[in-house]
DNA sequence: CGATCCTTTGAGAGGTCTCAATTCGCGTGG
DNA sequence: CCACGCGAATTGAGACCTCTCAAAGGATCG
C-alpha cells in the first residue's frame, strides 16, 4: 500500500470497475470515472462536515467513516459506520446533514453529484443501483429506532455486537473475531449511551465469558447465541 | 366521498396523475396504473405486517399510517408516519421488515412491485424520483435517530411538534393548529417515550401557554420561537 | 520512555419508567 | 338530545436505569 500523505488527492484512474458500479454497462460510465476524485483522509479528519455544501457523493473504498450529528450544545449521535464499498452523502440536497470523520486511515473516492444524476436519467441500472442502496440504509436506519427508542443498554451493545458481526461476515471475515476501530466514546454516540455505561456494559460481557478482548479494539465472540438472546431482550439470568 | 367499507377493494382507475408519478411520462406507466390497487381501511387495521411477504409498494392518498416495530417481547417503536402523497413498502426485499397500522380510515393504491421495478429499469425519471423519496425518509430517519439517542423528553415533544407543524405547512396547513391523529401512546412510541411522559410534557407546554388543545386531538401553537427553542435543548427558565 | 488520550471504575444524582388510580373525552345507543 | 360506557389521557408515588462528575488505571504513539 502506497504510503499516502494526509489528504492526498488524485486523479481517479478510469480502470475502476468495483463498488456500486460493478456489473453495470461500463462504457457509459467512463465520464464518471475521469471525473472522480480518490482521496486519502487520516484518521480523526473531517472529510465532509454538517452544513457544509458538497457536490459529492462518496465512496469508501479503504478504512471506516462514521457518520454523526450534533446538537446546538454538543451532544453527538453516530448515525452510522461506513466501511469499504459503501456509499455516504447521498442524502444531501444541497447542505450535508451530518458530518463524515475517518475513523481510521480512508481512502475515499468523490463523484461529483452532477455527473452522477446526469447518468442516472440515462444509465439503466444506475439509479436503481443506488435507490438499492438507500433502501437497505433505511432498513437499518429503522433497525437503529427500535435500539435507540426500545432497548436498554444490554440490549443495545448485544445488538451492536452481533450486527457487527454480521456485517463482517458479510465483508469475508470469520464473525468470531471482530476488530471494532471506532472509540467506546464512538459505541456509546452510536448506542445512545454513554462512554461509561458501554464500559459498565462489556465488563459482564467479559465476566461471563460471551467476549473476551484480544486487544482494545479487537472483540472475540464466544458466545454469539446468548449474544443474540440478550440483543433480542433474554436476559434468562444475566446480572449487570 | 364514497362510503366505503372495510378493507374495500377496486380496480384503480387508469387516469390517476397525482402522487410520486406527478410529471413523469404519462403513456410508459399506463401498465402500472392498470395494475394498480385501491384499497380502503378502517382505523387501527393493519395494512401489512412485519414479516409478511409483500408485493406492493403502497400510496397514502388519504388519511394517516404509522409504520412500527417490535421487540420479541412487545415494546414498540413507530419509525414513521405516512402522510397522503408518500409511499412505504419501498424498502421491502422480501419480508416486511415493519407493520403498517391504519390511524385514521385510509385509502392506499398497491402497485405490485414486481411491475415498479420493470418500469424503474426503462421509465427516465422513474427509479430517481424513488431515489428521491428514499433519500428524503434517510435524512428524517437521521433527524430522528439524533432525536431518540440525544434528547430529552421535552426536547422530543417540541421536535416533534415543531417537526409535524412544518410538515402540515408543506401539506398546505397553516402551521398555527395541528391535528395529530395519534394516540399519546404512538407519539410516544415514536418518540422513545412511555404515554405517560408525553402526558406530563405536555402539561407545562399548556400551562406556560406555548400550545393548548382545542380538542384532544387538535393542538393550537401559540409560541412557535420557544418550541423551536425547546427543541434544540434551549431550556431557558423553562420548568418542567 | 514519557505524554496524552482512552478506558475503566466508583459514588451519587436525576430523568424517565412502572404501577396504579382517577379523570376525561368521544362515540354509541336510547 | 342526552345519558351511558369504554378506551384514552392524566395524575401521583416510588423504583430503577442511566447519566454526571471525578479519579485512577491502561494503551498507544511519537
């Protein structure tokens, strides 16, 4: 991997035929491929921020973006993570409506919004690639209601964990280890809770021998079953 | 306005030209109105349920639907409302992931999506107008998150307000009364709340003569500066 | 190897929930 | 048109879960 400075930029090569594009007619893309732009961000770097007005739509192709809104006084909420091959800001008309900050090293990839809707009225497929995506954003975006609005902290950081897990099965990873990149600061503005309660939260985990912890940020499933027993409200005889 | 019965069914009239189909080509959706379904449903009828395998995508054209869901063990959060105009039912693949419950009497149009998304590969316009009114229920859906993991109650209840006199302005309201159909007890499953918190919320809303009811149903707003206030954490000297 | 940020742990406060009873409002039927 | 009945809304007291504030203990990076 090329050692990139912070905020390199360059030039996309028109060679791209992975993420949301993959399987659509390649030729009528290449506009959008000449004009996009890869980006490397490092970590903690704001690379979209609320309020702002972008012309992009983003690609992450490399390391995890979470995506957060404030209040006036500074409370966060974690609206989500994005990991490679996913798309964020397609949710802006005009001004971005969250802010988009590395959590690790990223490699982004910038379409320009104008580009994108000028191919989407021409490109069958394309549009309907990305109302795909959007749906399946709101599907988990209805998910996180019900954690936000219904679930205690128990539940709340079972159901992450066992989301978490499922996602990286879904990106070729083995759902027994998981590596969790964002703080427990990030967990808890992501949960509704807490840095503390999370910690509180992981400590039983631990004790009963659910999870355990490689590293800070490396969790270990032991227990995947009682894990979805707690995400779904069985508490069958779990102390907190 | 006909006397229809529950669960009444009819042919869809050919001609309809309202809705997400407004300005769209009108000859290339002729199959899709054809195929069409009107359907009327009596309050508190569920129009589709989690986990059922649906084949439509269903028009609000009157009245009012709260899409919910639920824990296994029967705590419920309402994601959404539908309000004439909108659609729901877009973000199934499959299975239903929520319960569509009528809250007034109600008239929706199924389109079978099998259809939808023929017609979404071929019609310009077509899967980018869904684009959008996917995109427009993220941002919301991100709105609320924000509202049901860092808010409190008071600010939940002026958001709401705030949120619901914006809505009913864009619907041709006036913005300075409001009718909500709903229970306290859906408000406050929407909201992340128990009905007897939105109760005692609203209590000194009424007495400090921000809002009063003319009905149970039928909220006035006499100060709309100090819910917007309220709503972004501003508690300025207000005791509750 | 030091500095800094992150995490953990503790004690106490507070906001919201639970459970229960009462009141209210609306639709129904006489 | 009015009385009735039932679900919905309100009100109250107490409990509980999570937060706040504070300090100590780790981990990571230069």
């Amino acid at each position: 991997m090329l050692a990139l400075k912070t905020q390199d930029v360059t030039r996309s090569s028109g060679a791209r035929r992975t993420g949301f594009t993959e399987g659509l007619p390649g030729g009528s893309l290449e506009d959008l491929f000449l004009a996009s732009v890869r980006k490397s961000v490092a970590p903690r770097e704001i690379v979209v921020c609320e309020g702002d007005s972008s012309e992009s739509v983003f690609e992450v192709v490399e390391g995890v973006v979470k995506l957060y809104k404030l209040t006036p006084d500074g409370r966060r909420q974690v609206t989500g993570f994005v990991y490679p091959g996913q798309l964020f800001g397609l949710s802006l008309q005009g001004a971005c409506i969250y802010t988009a900050e590395a959590v690790t090293r990223v490699t982004v990839v910038l379409y320009p919004r104008t580009k994108l809707d000028h191919l989407a009225a021409r490109v069958p497929g394309l549009a309907q690639r990305l109302l795909s995506l959007a749906t399946r954003e709101l599907i988990t975006a209805q998910e996180q209601m019900l954690l936000l609005g219904r679930k205690t902290a128990v539940e709340k950081i079972a159901s992450f964990l066992v989301a978490q897990a499922a996602d990286a099965v879904a990106r070729g990873g083995d759902g027994g280890s998981l590596y969790l990149p964002m703080t427990r600061a990030d967990i808890g503005d992501y949960l509704g809770l807490t840095t503390e309660t999370v910690s509180r939260v992981f400590k039983p985990l631990k004790e009963h021998g659910i999870v355990s912890l490689r590293q800070q940020k490396y969790v270990v499933i032991h227990d995947h079953a009682t894990l979805i027993d707690l995400a779904n409200g069985n508490l069958h005889g779990f102390e907190y």
